[in-house]
C-alpha cells in the first residue's frame, strides 16, 4: 500500500463532511474519497442489519478506489457495525463514539447530555460505553428524530430545525446539563446553532478532531502518512439524487467537488 493512496469516509450523508474538515484541516496533504449513503438516510431509525449491509456497500466501495485507511464517520454505523467491519477487512478502520470519555474530564456539575440518533443510542456499544466511561456521572441520553432529515434537506436557517432542537434540547436544559455532546456527526454542522440554544456555558464537545488524530496515528504507525504529495481534489459518491446531492455536498464542503452516482450493487 502506498501513502499517496486515497482515505475512504463513510456517512448516511452530509454529516461525515464534519469529520472530513477536521482530516484535511490536520492532513492537508491526504487525498480523500468520500461516500454520502444518502438514498438510506437518515441511518439513525434503520435496522442495525440494513446499517450493516450499507456499511460494507460503502468499505467495499472506497476498498475499490484503492482507500489505505476508512473512516467510518458515522456514529449509528459504528453502532451498528464496527465489529463486523473490523472481522470482514484488514485495513485500519477508525470509528466514531459519542465524546463520553473526554465529556465525564471536562464536566464540572457532573450533568451531562448526549444529542444522538435512537440508533445509537439502543445499541451495545453505547450502553458498554456508559458502562466505561460514565459511572461517575450523569449522562441525559436524547435520541433527535426528524433531526437529520432537516440538516440533509440543507436549510441550516429553517423554523423547523430551531423547533426541533428546542425540543430536543428542552430536558437537557431542564436536567441543567453543563456539557452536551453531540453524538452523530450531522449535529456539528449546525454546532452555532446547537450552542446557543443549549444554555449558557454549556460546553459543547464532540469527536471529529480526536478521530482525526487518531487516523494520523494509524497511518503514521503504517508508515501510511501521505507528507509530500500534492492531494487529488476531493472525489465524493453519493446513493442519492446526484444534482441536489451535488450542491448541498458542495456548499457544506466549501469547496468545489466532483461527485458520482454510487454504483448500485448487491451485499454480499
Ligand atoms: N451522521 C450519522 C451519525 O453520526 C448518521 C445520522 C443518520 O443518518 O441518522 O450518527
């Protein structure tokens, strides 16, 4: 494998474009394949085993653009199949988790509130999570249906996305929750929003920057890291609708983006 070799990123859709920002803000020089599963979002109310199967869709996929490393930049496809990922390939595969860890050292009340899809947030792995990482605190878990159903619509200024957040946001206020955390990577493209509406110092923490660390650290383990060629631009696929996938990928990106259909292919 060759450290100019492209990382593949996974998400249901725009969401991972947060996590992509934190890679290429620390890895200028990497080039980037990027999968926006965007014909079966919103992952977060779909069946761990659909998850599962759009997961490796997607690995495959990026496997095939000839990826070093995947990040899948999904929390509720961490959920849903990290561990069967992880038995099925052999490259570093880097996964998200709701910032519990790092939330439970900055807290100070010892209250803290989770924004999450319900996938996540019923899944194993999030319970084994609280179980490590959080018996020392309170932790106020609440799933946001709807939620990224608004963001993936684009309409970052909508009515109906403050509605939302307000409701959703209302019983971490009320449990006066000092850190929130937001658990699916959708949510940090409208942290501005999310951080005025949470309450007055709260912080607000999530794990874009400490995945892309971690990515740096795998690949530099692997001798993988790409430190002196110039990156190809981005190269995205998308499951959905290529037009309106194209300028809501482009406008979230910041940048000009080429994008493709995603071929259709059945799980094997
Ligand atoms: N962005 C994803 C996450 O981090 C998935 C959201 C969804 O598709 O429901 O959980």
């Amino acid at each position: 494998m060759s450290p100019s070799a492209p990382i593949g990123v996974f998400d249901s859709g725009l969401g991972g474009l947060s996590v992509l920002h934190e890679i290429r803000q620390l890895m200028p020089h990497e080039s980037l394949c990027y999968i926006a599963d965007s014909h079966y979002a919103p992952y977060g109310e779909k069946p761990h085993t659909l998850i599962c199967q759009r997961s490796i869709v997607c690995v495959d996929w990026l496997i095939e653009q000839g990826a070093k490393a995947i990040v899948v930049a999904c929390n509720t496809a961490t959920a849903a199949a990290i561990g069967p990922l992880r038995a099925r390939y052999t490259l570093p595969i880097i996964a998200m988790e709701p910032a519990i860890k790092p939330a439970g050292e900055i807290t100070r009340t010892g209250r803290v509130g989770v924004l999450a899809t319900a996938g996540t947030l019923s899944s194993k792995k999030y319970e084994s999570l609280l179980r490590q990482h959080a018996r020392h605190i309170s932790v106020i878990s609440q799933a946001c249906p709807g939620l990224v159903e608004v963001i993936e619509s684009g309409d970052f200024s909508s009515v109906a996305l403050r509605e939302l957040l307000d409701q959703y946001l209302a019983p971490l206020r009320q449990a006066q929750i000092d850190t929130l955390i937001l658990g699916c990577t959708h949510y940090p493209l409208i942290r501005s929003l999310i951080t005025e509406r949470a309450g007055e110092g709260v912080a607000v923490v999530e794990s874009g920057s400490a995945v892309a660390r971690r990515l740096q650290q795998q690949l530099a383990e692997r001798d993988l890291l790409n430190l002196q060629a110039k990156p190809s631009p981005l190269r995205c696929w998308s499951s959905g609708e290529l037009q309106t996938q194209q300028s809501l990928l482009q406008s979230v990106w910041g940048a000009p983006l080429l994008l493709h259909a995603l071929p259709t292919f059945s799980y094997s």
